[in-house]
C-alpha cells in the first residue's frame, strides 16, 4: 500500500512539474522565465533550462541580464552533453562580451568542448587540432591562469592522438605493401612529429619500404632505390644503433651490398 501511495505521489509530483512548465512556455512574463531557467539549470535539468535561455537572448539582448542568459545558455548546453552547440554558445559570449569576468573561463570552456568533442584516432581529427589551436589560444591569451597546467596536460593528450593518428595511416600503406604510399606517409609523419615515441619505427618502416620498393622494382630503377634504401639505412643505424630492429637492418644491408656488387661486376665484364 505504501509504495502504491508513492507511485502515485511521484507520478502527480512529475506532472505537476511538466503542467507548470508548460505553462511557463506559454507565458508572456519573461523574468518569470528568467528565474525559473535558473532554477531548473541548478537542478541540472538542462534541457528545460536551455530552452528558456534560448528563447530568452533575443528578450534580453542590450540589457544587464544579456551576458547571465549567454552564459548559462552555453553550460545549459554543456551541461546537456552537446559540445558542439556548447563550444558554440562559449566562443558567442566571448565575442559578445569580451570584457565580461567569465570572458576567460568562457575561452577556456570553448577549447574545452572541441576536446570533449575530439574522436578516436583512427577517425576524422578535425576536432582534436581545433582543441590544440584553442587551448594555444587561450594559454597565449592568459599565460597566469591556474588552468595552463590543466591546458598543456590536455594538449600533450590531443598531440599523442595526432601522432597515433599519423602512425596508424602510415602502417596502414607499409601494411598493404604500397610502399610508394608509405614512403610519403612515413617521411611525413616523421617530419611532423620528429619527437614522436614511434620515430624508431617510423624510421624502420621507411627503411624497410624503401628496401622492398627497391627489391619488387624493375632492373632499370632498381640502382637508384637501392641507393635510396642504403641512405636510408645509414640514416636510421646512425641514431639507433643498438635497435631493437638490428637483425632485420643487418639482414637488408647485406642484400643492398650484394646487389652493388654484383651490379659492380657486371659493369665490369661489359
């Protein structure tokens, strides 16, 4: 009897709740709906609470309550899960009230929800270097924030996807054997994260595309890829000579060797 008695009470609670504000949807008293959006957004009740403020930024455009509506409008959004209509709403305040004491935090939060919105690596990244460039931003704009440490943290995170992004492309070209792909993923992938934790085999990679390239090439271009292949070879023995990849490196050196030598021989007897 008692939990029939609950049920009841919660099930009048939630439609004495919908009738009310559906009611105040339908009202003309706009500072009504100004504190009741408020209301409804520190209950976390976001949707209620962000379509208040979006029908209430055109009442309250020009006046004192403009820059409180945007800025709830914008963690309204947030707060609903929607970044990219939240990143949106915080880069509108920032335009719209510049000098505003949230401006910062407002900048911070629109960097903020390109990260929230930035995908696995094997997708699309357009989102992940919108969230570098705008934490860049922002660290340049307020270089004594508390949040540049937060920042750069974030930043070092999206990088890493970027680079892992970078490699898995690569790797998918040297994989399928197209190594004239790879050689152009590789070498571009090494110049643009030279620092990158995967640089070792990166530089393997390209070696030993430029190896095969050379091997699978025919008789009239094979000197020049092998050429290619032994430059390549020095390249990476010289800054990782104790590799983890030496018996593979030892093994094409001596393939590349073989090939000039015996080119050297035939060049000889003709």
């Amino acid at each position: 009897m008692k939990k029939i008695l609950f049920l009841i009470v919660l099930v009048s609670t939630l439609l004495a709740g919908c009738s009310e504000y559906q009611k105040l949807l339908k009202s003309n008293d706009t500072n009504l709906k100004y504190k009741k959006a408020i209301v409804y957004y520190n209950e976390e009740q976001y949707v209620k609470a962000a379509t208040l403020f979006e029908e209430l930024i055109p009442v309250f455009r020009g006046t004192s309550k403009a820059e409180t509506v945007s800025y709830y409008m914008a963690y309204s959004n947030y707060g609903m899960g929607d970044y990219i209509t939240g990143g949106y709403y915080f880069r509108n305040f920032i335009k719209n009230f510049p000098d505003s004491p949230y401006a910062e935090e407002c900048l911070y939060m629109s960097a903020y929800c390109y990260y929230k919105e930035s995908p696995k690596p094997r997708l699309d990244q357009t989102s992940t270097q919108e969230a570098i460039d705008a934490f860049q931003l922002y660290i340049n704009r307020y270089p004594n924030s508390s949040r540049i440490e937060e920042g750069n943290k974030l930043i070092d995170e999206l990088q890493d996807k970027l680079v892992y992004k970078s490699y898995l492309s690569a790797r998918n070209y040297f994989d399928r054997e197209h190594y004239p792909s790879a050689i152009i993923a590789l070498q571009n992938a090494i110049k643009d994260y030279p620092g990158s934790s995967y640089r070792e085999e990166l530089m393997f990679m390209l070696l030993e595309s430029r190896f095969e390239y050379a091997v699978k090439s025919i008789d009239e271009k094979q000197n020049e890829r092998f050429n290619l292949a032994k430059e390549e070879y020095f390249a990476f023995v010289d800054e990782f000579p104790q590799s983890k990849f030496k018996k593979s490196t030892d093994r094409m050196i001596k393939v590349i060797d073989a090939y000039f030598e015996k080119d050297k021989s035939a060049k000889e007897d003709n």
